[in-house]
C-alpha cells in the first residue's frame, strides 16, 4: 500500500460478479484494513459461511487476524456467514443495531457483542453510523474517515434509505466514496459529487446509476481490492 493510503476494502461477498477463484453468493461482506490500527475489521459476512471462508482464505487472510466485526442489519445475506467466522473465533467483537443486540447475544453467547445505538467510534478513525430505519429493520453503516479527510462510507442495504446514511457521514466530512447495497434508493442527486459510486448487491436502480455517473460508478466484483 502506498504510505499515503488510510484504509484497504477487501471485496469478500457479492451477487454480481467475481474474479477468478472467488466464489459469488447472494448478500454482502467486505473487510477493511485500517492504516491507522493495522487492524482488520468484517462489515457483513454474506449469507454462506463456507462461500466467505473460501473468499477469505483466497486473500490469504487468516480468521484470526480479523478482530471486529460489524453487521448492518440482521438479515440472513448479511449475518449469515458470522457463525462460521464464530466457530473459529468466539471471543471475536460483534457490532449490531441495538435493536438486534439480544438476539445476537443468544446466539453468540461467547462473543462480545455491542449494540449500537449513535454514532460510535469502533477503531480509528472508523466510525457506526449509529442505528438508523425504523425498528423493523433497523441498519446502521459504516464511516471511514482518511487522512485527507474524507469519508468512505460502506452500506449493507441501506433499508431506511441510503440518502440519510449520505446526510449523516457528510457531518465528518466530504464523502469520497460510497460502497455496498443501495436497495431501492432513486434519489440519484444526492450522489452527485461522490467520486467512486460502488453500487453492488440489492442495488435496484445499479443500471440508471450507473448510466447517471458513469465516470465515477465502479462495477463491484468479489475479489476486488480497493485502497483509498
């Protein structure tokens, strides 16, 4: 990595293309190594655990180098791989909306699991949105902020709409790039000045966005390396 980057997303689980040798599922799962820490951190884990240990393993990563995970919300495409990650790491850190926190708890009981409820700082200079969406699915996302400043905000399916995960990042600072599910988001302005639009996973509109901002969409494959 060059001495200038902040933060490295490792693309571990998708639905819509992959690199040779990777496997594609339905669901999300990217990981993050952050400059700052020299700490690896798991947002989602897709929805099969052998499909995202494969897609680990293909990056020559160890599950134990894996500290924290943070899930967006609870459903199966994005919490589906966590009990294989689990069964070799139990005493790993979970992240959840804190809507969700019992249930996680129950079913991770060695685990630390943290519910989350405003925005937290989880590592350096990575932060949780905070729990947003109603209480029938409640998401959060995910902040990370570079050292130029600007943000790389990562989203699972951004249920309660993605404009408002974009609102609530832009208070650390100019996005720089948006990364994950949009689900049924049309309100394509508010991507106007994002320099890399990563729309991936249940993206509805993927085609009109990337029809929109052609130079700054990125098509999303598992097995991609993103630096910034």
């Amino acid at each position: 990595m060059h001495s200038s980057s902040s933060f490295e997303l490792k693309i571990l689980y998708d639905n819509k293309c992959n690199e040779a040798g990777f496997l594609t599922g339905f669901g999300f799962s990217a990981l993050v190594y952050n400059v700052f820490s020299n700490k690896f951190l798991l947002f989602d884990t897709g929805g099969n655990g052998n499909v995202l240990l494969h897609n680990i393993q293909k990056f020559n990563l160890n599950i134990s180098q894996i500290e924290d995970i943070i899930i967006s919300h609870n459903h199966s495409d994005h919490a589906g791989g966590l009990n294989a990650i689990y069964q070799l790491n139990p005493k790993i850190t979970i992240y959840v909306p804190v809507n969700n926190s019992s249930s996680f708890k129950r079913s991770f009981p060695e685990a630390n699991v943290v519910g989350i409820l405003e925005t937290k700082e989880l590592d350096e200079n990575i932060f949780s949105s905070g729990q947003l969406g109603s209480s029938y699915i409640p998401e959060q996302a995910l902040f990370l902020k570079t050292k130029e400043k600007k943000t790389i905000l990562l989203v699972g399916c951004a249920h309660p709409g993605l404009e408002h995960f974009i609102l609530k990042s832009q208070q650390l600072g100019e996005i720089k790039a948006i990364i994950g599910g949009f689900h049924g988001f049309n309100k394509f302005s508010y991507l106007k000045n994002i320099e890399v639009i990563g729309a991936c996973h249940c993206t509805r509109h993927i085609t009109n966005i990337s029809k929109l901002y052609p130079s700054q969409f990125r098509k999303i494959c598992v097995g991609d390396t993103f630096v910034f």
